[in-house]
C-alpha cells in the first residue's frame, strides 16, 4: 500500500507512543512515502527521519490531539484550496451525504 507516491502525515505529539511511532515513520520511509511529522514544538529528535514538520505547541495531554487533529485539517484545507478544488462542494458529496 505504501509506495513512492504515498504522503503519510505522522503525528508525534504523544511522549508514551514516540518510540513506536518514531518506529513505524522508518517503516513508511524505508518504502518510499514522504513523512510530514505534527510534532510538539521543541521536540527535534527526529527531524533526520521526515521530510518535512509542522509544530504545534505544547498543550495538555487531553489538548494535544486536539491541536494536531486541527492542524491536520488545516493543512487539507490550503492543500485543497492551492490545488484549486472545490472545497464548498467536494466531489462525490452527494453519495456519501443525504439531505432531507
């Protein structure tokens, strides 16, 4: 399933998961995905292992997958936007959503 062309957005924002997370950002890269890491700020041991990180900043433990769940969909969105779709009417909408 991973491949060259695969984009894997790792979220590092979890002390208790780091390693295995850490573990399986290796895996993807060792088959060819581009790593873009969501990662607390301050936290630099990594960096040698993704392409590409996108801090947020430190929170609770309740608020970080809040955050990084956030910037996720904020970095959809001007993806999205800078590729010039449609985004108040994404394709396929109307067989996934029923409006009474």
């Amino acid at each position: 399933m991973i491949e060259d062309s695969t984009l894997v957005i790792a979220m590092l924002t979890q002390e208790e998961l780091f390693e295995k997370t850490l573990s399986n950002i290796k895996e993807v890269k060792a088959r060819g995905a581009k790593v873009i890491a969501i990662a607390l700020k301050g936290n630099e041991s990594f960096k040698s292992e993704v392409d590409d990180v996108i801090y947020v900043p430190r929170s609770g433990w309740m608020t970080a997958p809040i955050i990084a769940n956030v910037t996720t969909q904020l970095f959809a969105y001007y993806v999205a936007k800078t590729l010039g779709t449609d985004i108040d009417q994404p394709r396929n909408l109307a067989k996934s959503v029923t409006v009474e």
